[in-house]
C-alpha cells in the first residue's frame, strides 16, 4: 500500500513538473509569435508610407513636367537658371493658339517653392507635423497681376533638396549649392526639375523621396 502511494505521487509530480515546462514553452512560443506579428505589422505600415510617398513625388513631378512642356524657353524668368545656384522659382509663358504662325501667349505661369505658412526658418517643427522648416510647391497664374491664382501643388516639400545643408557647398554633388526642395536649372537646351518631398514615417523617422527630370521647353 505505501508503495503504490509513492508511484502515485511520482506519477503526479512528473504530471505537475510536464504541465509547467509545456506552459513555459506556450509561453515563449506566443511571444515569439507576437513579436513576428508586431514586426510585420511595422513593416506594412513602412511599406505603405513609402509607396504612398513615392506615389506623391511622381504625381507632382509629372504636374510640374506638363505645365513646362509647352512653356517657351526664350521667355523664361529667370532666363538662366544655371549652376551653381539654379532657381527655387521660374515664371514661363505657354502659346494658347497661333495666328498666321504668330502665338497667342496665355497668362503668365510661375512654379516655385514657398515655405508652408505653418512653419517658420527656426530649425523647429512649429506646425506639429514631425517635419522641421518644410515648404510648398507653388503653381500660380497671372502672378502679380489681377487674376493671379495660386495652387499648391504639394506640401512638405524639404527645405533643401536630399543630401544638402545649408553651408554653400554642393552636399549631394549635382552642382548646384544649397539648393532648394523644388528648384530648376538650364543645362544646353533642356531644363532639369529637381524635387524632394518628405512625410513622417510609421515609427517618426523622417522619409523622403527625391526626382530629377528633364524637360525639353518650346524653343
């Protein structure tokens, strides 16, 4: 009788000691589960904030291309935006028709970029929005004149293109020297349009994606 009683609660213990590691191995088994779980929720939120930004960039990259391809290259202001400066602003003017080979011009059209109302040059996020001194990207007909209107093309432009500081150097190595978020260049024959856009991203870094195209004005 006092034999079987020990078997028993040998029996027991081995029972009670199996229950505790296979609790901590369920333990460690959900963790590791949630961890993978929480790892690739982290990185379909970075993946959509970088899709959603690339796809930002080239819609206003592709808006910038359509208003300067019918612009005239001989009525561009400033007239040579060159290295190692370029332009954060350029005013063109586009044909409307033509009469006995003779073009109508329509209303004057300026592409620049402004610093968002928002936020003022203090190295400090005013607005609240995780970025630091951003800009606008600016369409405005007519400017100056009676029926001037003005169109944001696009926020939280950088204030200065990737890769540059503002020390008066070419930081990123395309010429130009402390150029802007949104800036423009003549190089022979065609225009270069240079544009960075930024947003916060999932976990607050900061992105940024950044264009350069080339267009080809009416002569």
């Amino acid at each position: 009788m006092g034999e079987l009683s020990t078997r028993r609660a040998r029996a027991r213990g081995m029972t009670l000691f199996e229950l505790v590691i296979a609790g901590a191995m369920t333990v460690i088994l959900l963790g590791g589960f949630l961890q993978a779980a929480k790892r690739g929720q982290e990185a379909y939120r970075r993946s959509s904030a970088n899709t959603a930004l690339d796809a930002k960039a080239c819609r206003v990259m592709d808006q910038l291309l359509r208003e300067l391809s019918a612009a005239s290259f001989a009525r561009l202001d400033p007239s040579d935006p060159v290295a190692p400066f370029g332009s954060e602003r350029i005013q063109f003017d586009r044909p409307v028709s033509f009469a006995g080979g003779v073009p109508d011009w329509g209303a004057r059209i300026e592409l620049r970029w402004e610093r968002d109302p928002t936020e003022v040059d203090n190295d400090l996020d005013d607005d609240g929005d995780g970025l630091v001194d951003e800009g606008i990207a600016v369409l405005v007909r007519d400017p100056g004149g009676p029926d001037e209107r003005r169109v944001v093309l696009a926020r939280h432009v950088t204030e200065l293109l990737e890769g540059e500081t503002a020390n008066a150097l070419d930081d990123n190595g395309n010429g130009l020297e402390d150029e802007p978020g949104l800036c423009f260049e003549r190089v022979d024959d065609g225009l270069i349009v240079r544009l960075s856009v930024q947003a916060p991203g999932p976990d607050r870094e900061v992105m940024i994606r950044t264009l350069e195209s080339t267009v080809t004005p009416r002569n």
